[in-house]
C-alpha cells in the first residue's frame, strides 16, 4: 500500500536533504571549478562514480507516493500519474533484480561473520611498495618514512587483505605477501566486517540501488564513507600533515592500538547501516517474490525486460 504526500509534507524532507548534500560536497565542488586535487576526499567521487548532483537528489524510497512532483516524471524508475510520482517498482525489478540480489547476498554474508582487526590499513601500503615516485596515485605527496622505511614496514608486518577491490591495486611485489588471494568471484565468500574498504562500500551499494533505496540512507551511508576514508588515509603511508591529517603511525603499537580501536567503533556504525541496507533490499525482492506469485495466480505471461549483468 502507498503512502501519500502532499507536496507541503514531502517538500521540506527533499529541501533537508538538499542542504545535508549541500555540506558535504561543497569543498570538493570548489575544489572541481579550480582543478585541485585532494589525496583523500577526490577517492568519494572518483573511485565511487556517484557524482554530487545525483546524491543530491532526494529519493523517498518505494511505498511512497508524492503529489504534484511533475518535475519526476521524465526520472528513470519513475511513474507519474494522477497528478503524484512514485517509484516504478516493477521497472525497476526488472532490470535491477540481479544487482539486488548479490548486494543482498554479500552484505547478508558479510554481516553474519566476525570482524578481523589486524590488517592495521596496510593495504595502502602495499599499494606503493617498491614503487617509484612517479608511480604513486599520490605522487605529489611524500611518504612519511620514504621508500625504503614504507617498504620495511611492509616486509615487517603479515598483511591479511581480504577485500579484491584493495587488493587489486596492490604493486605487484606485494601480492604475494598478502596471506589471502581475493578474487572478484569470492567476494561473497570472503568480505568481513572489520574492513574498512567494505564498510566504506555500503555507500556504493546503496547508490547502486537508487532510487529503491531512500536518500536519507544513502547519505548516512555516505557520511561514514567520508570519515572512514579520513582514517584510511591518515593510516597510510603518505604524510599529508600539510593537510591537517596527523598520521596514524600503524608501524608503532600506540598507532595500531589507535587503528584498531578506531576500526572497531566504524565496524559497529557500519553494521547498522548494513543491517538497514539487508532490510531494504529483503523488502524489494520480496515486492519480487509478490510479483511472480501474482502472475502465477492470472496465470498471465507479463512481459519481463531482460536482465541486466550486474558488476561490482
């Protein structure tokens, strides 16, 4: 059953969220008109390729129905009708079911197991080790220890990746020095929720989504996204201090200790937003379920739009 609102309801909840984005993409904005680079922030936008504008528009979610929001109707997923906009669900379903159900699959088996903390952030580490300078992503930032201390911290230390999309980016030196070989194919299989790079994903997941996922999750989502991207790179082993960023110094057990505790209260905030995302997709392929069981019911063939693959 929907739920309807008045533009006088529903106005205001897409104006907050509005002035919510507003904040929080402002300097990256600024940044974009001057051609600036910034080491830690550009990750949100170039990595994750949900640009400002689009987590800038408000989506209330399925079951919602909003009266005179005219300006929706040419929205993709979209129906508008009777004067009121609302998600097209069954639109949606059909060409987004299979991305629905490996999100479902991979936050349902990343939730269930424990949370590894030992990988005290050396994945961007390994991502220079043995390295020359102009080999780096961050090539206008110095290493804080130089190449040979970073790369003794590699040798130094096991590294215990378990997160493909980190992984793939690691030198090619490194990767046999990683303790786990993730591979694309064993995501499910293999994420945990101690990581930061898949807790920072549940941003990406839920864009992914959109707009069956409402906005205001997505942006929490986000928001997590953006202070766990802070302490991966204070970890790491750039020295962005000219920054403000006072490096997490992971090679002495004082900057473990503050990793590891840090990491812990992240993977709790970001089992909650997991556990929330679980929930949505549970109620979208449900809305499946109820779809095919209708059809069975008419004995009716509907026509169904062919699925899109779905990549990570």
């Amino acid at each position: 059953m929907l739920h309807r609102l008045t533009q006088d309801e529903w106005r205001p909840l897409e104006t907050a969220h509005h002035a919510r984005v507003d904040v929080l993409t402002a300097a990256h904005l600024s940044r974009r008109q001057d051609a600036r680079k910034h080491p830690v922030e550009d990750f949100l936008f170039t990595y994750y390729v949900h640009r400002p504008a689009q987590l800038r528009r408000w989506h209330p979610g399925p079951g919602i129905t909003l009266e005179d929001a005219s300006e929706r109707a040419g929205w993709k997923y979209y129906r508008y009708a009777d004067g009121a906009a609302t998600l097209d669900l069954e639109g949606f379903l059909a060409t987004r079911v299979e991305a629905l159900r490996f999100v479902a699959d991979l936050l349902s088996a990343t939730a269930a197991r424990p949370a590894h903390l030992g990988c005290f952030g050396l994945h961007e580490w390994a991502m220079v080790y043995r390295q020359a300078p102009e080999q780096r992503r961050h090539a206008d930032w110095p290493l804080r220890l130089g190449q040979t201390g970073t790369d003794e911290v590699v040798e130094s230390h096991q590294i215990r990746c378990s997160h493909f999309d980190a992984f793939r980016f690691f030198t090619d030196p490194a990767r046999p020095l990683n303790t786990l070989e993730p591979e694309r194919n064993s995501q499910v299989a293999m994420e945990q929720p101690g990581c930061l790079h898949a807790n920072m994903d549940l941003y990406k997941w839920a864009y992914k989504l959109s707009p069956a996922i409402p906005s205001g999750l997505t942006a929490d989502c986000f928001d997590l996204a953006r202070e766990i991207r802070e302490l991966d790179m204070r970890a790491a082993p750039y020295d962005l201090r000219p920054l403000g960023y006072e490096p997490v110094e992971i090679e002495t057990p004082t900057g473990k200790a503050t990793y590891v505790d840090a990491q812990r209260d992240f993977g709790a905030r970001a089992q909650a937003l997991r556990q929330r995302l679980i929930d949505a997709c549970h109620t979208l392929l449900a809305a499946t379920v109820a779809a095919v069981a209708a059809g069975e019911r008419t004995s009716a063939s509907p026509e169904v739009s062919p699925v899109i693959p779905f990549v990570p």
